[in-house]
C-alpha cells in the first residue's frame, strides 16, 4: 500500500487498492470520499481547468472539496487528484483491454 494513503484502511479501501474502478465506499472514511469525489462530475470541472492550486479551482470544485473535507482542502485535494489519475489509468486499461 502507497505511504501517502491515509493510516487506516477500510474494506473499500483495500478493494479500491486492487481495482480503483471498484463500487465499493465505506460511509465516514476520507480516502473513500476522496475517490467519490474523484469519480465526481466536481472533479470532471476542474480537470478540464487544470489548475496550479485552489485558488484556480472551479467553484463547483471548490464547493464539494469543502462540503467534504472542511478546511483541511489543500491535502485532500491531493489526494483525490491522486485517485484521479489512478482512475483515469484504470479506464484507460480497461479500454485498450
């Protein structure tokens, strides 16, 4: 498992660490929520944007990063980047399969 995930992994977590196309969330965890909102049509807005930082962001964006995570936007913000582009490789794959 990757050292930046957050500590605790739930069960949808560890499945989502094999197959990041997977259904599975777990209500309350972040990293799952992270992924929810990587899936998001709020992600799809800002990746079309390609912003350097927050302050770039579209405000859809902005608004569920913060309905989500609460101040705390910068890390997490990361980290559905980072699941975005695991998601986006798995698609890829699945695609050229």
């Amino acid at each position: 498992m990757e050292a930046a995930m957050t500590k605790a992994l739930c069960a949808a977590c560890v499945d989502a660490a094999g197959n990041v196309l997977t259904g599975s969330y777990r209500a309350g965890c972040r990293e799952c929520e992270a992924r929810a909102v990587a899936h998001g049509p709020a992600w799809f807005a800002a990746e079309k944007v390609n912003p350097a930082g927050l302050k770039d962001v579209p405000e859809i964006y902005r608004l569920a990063l913060h309905k989500v995570f609460g101040t705390d936007l910068e890390q997490w913000r990361q980290r559905v980047k980072h699941w975005a582009e695991r998601i986006k490789e798995a698609k890829a794959i699945k695609r050229n399969a």
